[in-house]
C-alpha cells in the first residue's frame, strides 16, 4: 500500500474527495451511502468494501491511503482521535482484520 | 522592496490540538513550550501578511486537475471546514487575506516560470488551522495560503520547491510595496504514514537527520538526497508534506534554521517540531 498506487479517477477517491468538503454529503454518506456510492458511479467492487469497510480492498482498488483514515471518521465519528478512538479501532480491523 | 521578516516551518498535525494530552507529560510540556515560542517568533516579528506554504490534504486540489501549487486570493478565510472541527479541536475562526499580495504573486512567478494556480474558495483542515491556533490563536495577521501538492504523485521535487522558494523570496523582496512586512511560513511533516502501513511509527532517525541538515545549513546535501523515494521511506502518506519547509529553506537562501522543538510522537502518530532561519532578510 503506497500513494504511488493511488488511481486518481477511481470513483470511490472522488466520492471522499467531495464529501469531506460539504457536511450535506457527510450527512448523506451516513444516511444514504448506497444511493451515494450509486449517484458517484462506485463500481460494485468499490461498493462490497465500502459496505464491508474493508480498507485493505479499498487500498488495493486505488483508493488513496490519506482518506482509509478519513473513512473510518467518516462511519465512527472524529472526535478524540486517539489510538484507542473508534475511528482508528476500525481503522486497525479493517486493514487487519483484528482490533489493536 | 518588501522585508522578510521571520522565516519559519512547523509540522501541523491534529494532535496537537485535538488529543495533546495523550503524548507522554515531557512531550506535551515540550511542545507546548516549542509552539509557544515559535507563536512568540512570528508574532513579535510583526508581519503584514504570513505567506502560509501547507501541503493540500486531498480536500482542495481537484483529483481530475491537481495543480504543484495553489494560491489563495480571497480577503478573508473562514476555518476550519465544518467536518474538520471536532477532529481539531479548535473553534470556528476568521482569518485576514491579502489579494493584492495573492495576485501580484501569481503575476510575477509567471514571469519567473513559476505557475500557481488560484482561487479564492480554499478549506483549511490542520495544515492551517493548527499552526494558525497554536501561533497566532487572535487570528490577527493576515494570511494568503498556498496549497502545495505532496502527496498525489507526480509531486514536484525538492528542488523545485527550493527553487521556487526563492523565487518567491525575489518577488517579495523585489516587487512588493516597499515597507511591507512579511513572514514566510511552511506548515507539514514531518515523519508519518496516514492511513499508511506505518501509521503508528515514527522514523525519527530520519526526523533528526533532516533536522540536522537544517540546522547545518546543508541545502545542497538535502536537495541531493532528499527524494521522494526517501521521504516515501520515512513514513509513506505524509513525510513528503516536508516538501512545503523548502520554500522557506529557499527563500531565506539555504540558510542554516535553528531547531525551535522536536519531539517523535508516536501518540499523534506525527513527528512534531518547528524551525526558525534566523535572518530573515
């Protein structure tokens, strides 16, 4: 997993790209992430590891590895964003597939 | 022509502001003395206006159109962007621009082969809204921030960035208004992989080499040997955020930078620090 593997035209990289800066799209992504996923054009790849928030496919479809932390903010919340935070608990099960 | 007067780089990490508290008691004591007086620095050299290099953190740079460099024309910023703000900590604040500088700037590094894009809609998440509280928490000096990309490769090399540094440099000193005071300052790094295999490490053995290359003037060496494949090295998804302290570096002409504050912080999953070049001129 490196940011030289990044696919910049993945849809799932413009979908994070836009919601982050628009808390309407934030609210969307936690109430309507299919609809989402469907109206950024996610393949269905793309959307299983969304669902599954499995950040290890995420990585390896392209998606840049700046957002994966950023995505599990995204489901869990921001808040104290300390290593034992939700946000990053989920971050460590979803490239490892265990908890810290 | 228009005075340099302080030159300074800072790493800009969350943390810093959003879960201090967690580093271990010496680090915290030491970063918060080393911001204080990095704050103290900049403030006390009174600037007109804070030209703010940060690494774009994928939320303003388009991924279909990303630019090296974008600067910042509005007359005013607003920070920061909403979704940002309990991850940060840091209350809603407003922030003075300076068009007049943005767009002479744009102008005049066009005719040095420099081009920046700009716009006057950007969003700050950490890259500026930590320094900007942690620094100056009045938000009372003005800043035109530029957002540079260091981390959706192809990024620009140290070289550019030390080249455009000094272009930079010339076009403050050379074309802008006579008397006007202005600070330089770089905001990103250092050592850290967000999102990256190595998010919870800091390689502070290259944090302290790169320190020192500063602190001993080694431009030359650092140009030479910082590449990205090194910076991809020290910490994946964020050590080439360094990229930004070469504006400075090369503003102030590859001079040597003292070392305000460094610690490895592996609780804020970022090397933290800060460097002040000593003459600005």
């Amino acid at each position: 997993m490196s940011i030289v593997d990044v696919v910049r035209t993945l849809p799932s990289n413009q979908m994070v790209f836009h919601v982050r800066r628009d808390m309407a799209l934030v609210q969307r992504f936690r109430v309507d992430l299919e609809g989402l996923m469907t109206s950024y054009g996610l393949a269905e790849d793309e959307k299983a590891a969304f669902r599954a928030q499995d950040l290890k496919r995420l990585a390896e479809l392209g998606v840049h590895p700046y957002f994966l932390t950023q995505i599990t903010r995204l489901f869990h919340g921001s808040s104290r964003n300390t290593q034992g935070s939700a946000a990053i608990q989920a971050y460590v099960k979803g490239l490892t597939g265990a908890a810290e | 022509m228009a005075n340099i007067v302080c030159t300074m780089a800072v790493a800009h990490a969350p943390g810093l502001t959003g879960w201090l508290e967690v580093a271990t008691p010496q680090q915290q004591s030491n970063l918060k003395a080393g911001y204080a007086e990095l704050g103290r620095l900049l403030r006390e050299s009174r600037p007109d206006v804070i030209l703010g290099f940060s690494n774009d953190h994928l939320l303003n740079l388009p991924l279909d159109n990303t630019p090296d460099f974008c600067i910042g024309t509005a007359p005013e910023w607003y920070g920061p962007a909403p979704w940002f703000l309990d991850w940060l900590n840091i209350r809603p604040y407003r922030v003075g621009g300076n068009p007049q500088v943005a767009r002479t700037l744009v102008r005049e590094l066009d005719r040095r082969g420099v081009s920046f894009a700009f716009r006057d809609d950007l969003l700050f998440d950490d890259n500026f809204s930590v320094p900007l509280a942690t620094l100056t928490p009045d938000y009372d000096l003005p800043l035109v921030p530029v957002h540079m990309n260091c981390i959706v490769p192809p990024v620009p090399s140290a070289a550019r960035c030390f080249e455009v540094g000094a272009k930079v440099g010339e076009v403050v000193r050379d074309v802008l208004p006579e008397h006007l005071r202005v600070a330089i300052l770089a905001t990103g790094g250092m050592s850290h992989d967000p999102g990256g295999l190595r998010y919870f490490e800091i390689d502070e053995a290259f944090d302290r080499w790169f320190l020192a290359l500063l602190e001993n003037g080694e431009s030359e060496r650092a140009l030479a040997e910082c590449s990205f494949e090194r910076f991809l090295a020290a910490g994946d998804g964020g050590t080439a955020e360094l990229l930004s302290w070469f504006i400075p570096w090369g503003a102030a002409k590859g001079r040597k930078a003292r070392v305000v504050c460094y610690e490895p912080t592996v609780a804020m999953r970022c090397g933290m620090g800060g460097v002040v070049w000593e003459h600005g001129g």
